[in-house]
C-alpha cells in the first residue's frame, strides 16, 4: 500500500521550481486580536421574558450565542490607507430565572447588543471591478460594481457569561437608544418568542456581564506572482475496505490524562508572550 505519510512537496521537489504563475487572492494586510471584559450590559426581553423576570427573584447565567455582527469599514480622513471598523454584535443570553429557591428555575432568553470600533491599515486603491457570474444552461449575468476597498473580517467565539443580575433599568448600560420604535433588526426578532415592544416602561431590567473574544482583519483582492514547484497529484491511496470495529479501538491508545490529570503546571498564557491578550492591538482602546 503507498506510504500515506507521503506528499507531492516533497524538498527535493521545492528545489526544482517550473516556473512562476500570477494567482488572485486576498491578503490580509493588518489585523488586531482583542479580549474584553464588557459590563452591565442590558438584556433586552420580550413580552413573555419580561414577566418571567418581574416574578423572579434571582438569576444565573446559562450561556450567550452570537447571533450576528454587523460590519462597516470607512476611510479615516487624513490618514491614507487607514481605515475604520465598525462593529455591532447581537448576542443572544440565556438565563435560570428563580422565583423561589426551591422551585425549578424557568429559562429566560434576551438580546444583547454592543459596538466596539477599531482602526487598521488596508493600503489603498482606486480601481472599479467588473465581473460576470456564470450561470448553468443561462446567459452570464454581470455582477454589481464594487470597488477595491477592503473588506473586513471579524472572528469571534462565543461569548462567557461571566455574571447577571436583575436591576433597575437605569443600572444598566443601555445599548439601544429606541426600543421601544422597533431598532431591533427583524432578523435578530425571529429568534424570539415574543414581540420587544414593552422594553421602555418595565420596573425590573436585567444586566449581564460578558467576555468576548475577536480577531478582526482587513484584507483585499490582489494578483501575487507565486512559484510553481509542479502539479500536486495526490499519493495517498483510497482506503475504502471496512475494518472489523474492535480491531479500530484496540489502536486508539488509553487515554491516561483523562484519568490521571497532568502535574506539569500549564503555560501561563497571559504572559509578555501574547501581547494582545493585555489589549495592546489597540481595538476598542
């Protein structure tokens, strides 16, 4: 059977470039990493969320889902090549609602939203870009003009919910100017049980507080001139017999540090190692 370890580059191969070949693809030309610690944010409820809170008496964190992030990238004016990112993220947070202590909690869904904004550099051009969208068994549509300005792409995980509490209104740090005149994005309400009409002239509000993690880059289209070593032609065979599936397990090794946690003492990551991780990228700072 070919040897699976094998590959078409290999270092006899990277000595004998054929030739060089032009490629189009995005390059990433700066990029910033962030953590944040974000507070009192408001959770804003539905109808059916706002009366489980008024009756609860205490709260606990269940966990947060990003539901979407807006993006917008802008020129910085007097400063070429430079430009903005905005961001808006819509999280979604769950909660045990607790009227007593020892009733079973109820499950309490809200929305969360926050801006943060960042400046990166994504060099500079000026070109207009046409193209055709090819279409099977159809004419070739012509695709909208666009131009050369970067584009913006923003990684995250899920959020930590590190704590919630129920509060006044005036407590928490409102994210949303006008709740009550529809500002929520229809999209994010479909996620909802309910209608967030009532957000403006309830008594009991509640707050979490979030950790959240980014890497935002700019990046845009270029041709780059690449050298071409030959054509990869896969080596590894296809294996498509089945084998018996005590005979699979008895290769998978025991995993000792599943029982037997290790004593060596993990890296810290918060070290001078990762900078960013002390927020020196400069998102949202």
């Amino acid at each position: 059977m070919t040897d699976n370890n094998r590959n078409c580059c290999t270092e006899t191969n990277l000595n004998h470039i054929k030739e060089a070949i032009c490629i189009d693809t995005n390059r990433v030309y700066d990029s910033c990493a962030d953590k944040e610690c974000l507070k009192d944010l408001r959770v804003y409820l539905t109808d059916r969320g706002q009366c489980i809170l008024d009756n609860a008496s205490s709260v606990k964190c269940r966990g947060a889902e990003i539901l979407n992030c807006l993006v917008e990238v802008e020129k910085v004016p007097f400063n070429k090549g430079f430009y903005s990112v905005d961001l808006t993220f819509f999280v979604k947070v769950a909660v045990d609602a607790y009227t007593c202590p020892t009733a079973q909690p109820n499950l309490l869904e809200g929305l969360v939203t926050f801006s943060k904004k960042c400046i990166l550099y994504g060099s500079d051009g000026n070109v207009k870009i046409f193209s055709s969208n090819y279409i099977e068994n159809g004419f070739d549509e012509q695709n909208a003009i666009c131009n050369a300005n970067p584009r913006a792409k923003v990684q995250t995980v899920e959020p930590i919910c590190l704590n919630a509490e129920i509060c006044r209104v005036c407590d928490c740090c409102n994210t949303i100017a006008d709740c009550c005149e529809g500002s929520i994005p229809k999209h994010i309400c479909c996620c909802f049980d309910g209608s967030f009409s009532n957000n403006c002239n309830c008594e009991k509000a509640l707050k979490v507080t979030l950790g959240v993690f980014t890497i935002i880059q700019l990046e845009r289209d270029v041709q780059m001139l690449i050298p071409a070593y030959d054509f990869c032609v896969p080596t590894k065979e296809c294996k498509c017999e089945t084998e018996d599936p005590c005979d699979i397990f008895r290769k998978i090794s025991f995993p000792v540090d599943e029982f037997f946690p290790p004593n060596q003492k993990e890296k810290d990551y918060c070290s001078e190692q990762i900078p960013y991780i002390k927020g020196s990228c400069g998102c949202g700072k």
